[in-house]
C-alpha cells in the first residue's frame, strides 16, 4: 500500500479509531464496530482542535456509508455492505496503518509541545 493511500485512510479520526481497534477482527458486525469506535475515541485525551470528531449518533451511518468502504477499497478489509458486517481483515495493512498512525500521534504530540 502506497504511503499517500495510507495517509489518506489515516486522514478521519473515525478511521483511525477503526484501525487502531483491538475489535477489528473478522467477522464482525456494524454496531460492534461503532462501538470499539466509540471507546477508541472516548480513551484518547481532549483533541487538538475543537471541531475534531469524538462520536456521532449517526456513527454507524457514517461507517456503513464512507468509512468501511473506503477501508475495503483499499484492501484494508472486506466489508459486506447487505450484511453490515466486515468479513475478513488483513491483518498485516492494520498493523503497518496502526504503526503509521501512532507515528504521526507522536509526531503531532511533539510538534505541539515545542510551540
């Protein structure tokens, strides 16, 4: 996976959350994932910028509709869309965006701590 494809699937905090997901596993259905979303972003610390994300009440919308798909477009994981469940994960792109994004956490962390 090209590093632009990464930082683009990296670039919604929703995905982030979904990647970093100790949840992401196959299979598994729409609402739970929302849910391991939702601890995801409830365990990180008040965000950076105030208009960042945190929850939605239309979480599982948001996932079904953009999210997932954009996921499985780029070979992240296979979602069925009727079945509202992600059917399989590739596991070795989860963890190389899952490392990518703790880099860039630890990047942004570092350059906000020296202004």
């Amino acid at each position: 996976m090209e590093r632009d494809v990464m930082y683009g699937l990296l670039g919604h905090p929703f995905r982030r959350a979904l990647v970093a997901a100790d949840a992401l596993r196959a299979p598994i259905s729409l609402s739970r994932m929302a849910d391991a979303v939702t601890d995801a972003l409830a365990s990180i610390p008040e965000p950076a910028t105030p208009d960042a994300p945190r929850a939605t009440p239309n979480l599982e919308l948001h996932l079904h509709h953009t999210h997932l798909p954009k996921l499985d477009a780029a070979g992240v994981l296979a979602y069925d869309a009727a079945e509202r469940t992600v059917v399989d994960v590739d596991e070795a792109a989860v963890a190389r965006l899952s490392g990518m994004s703790e880099t860039l956490a630890a990047e942004c962390a570092d350059a906000l701590a020296s202004d």
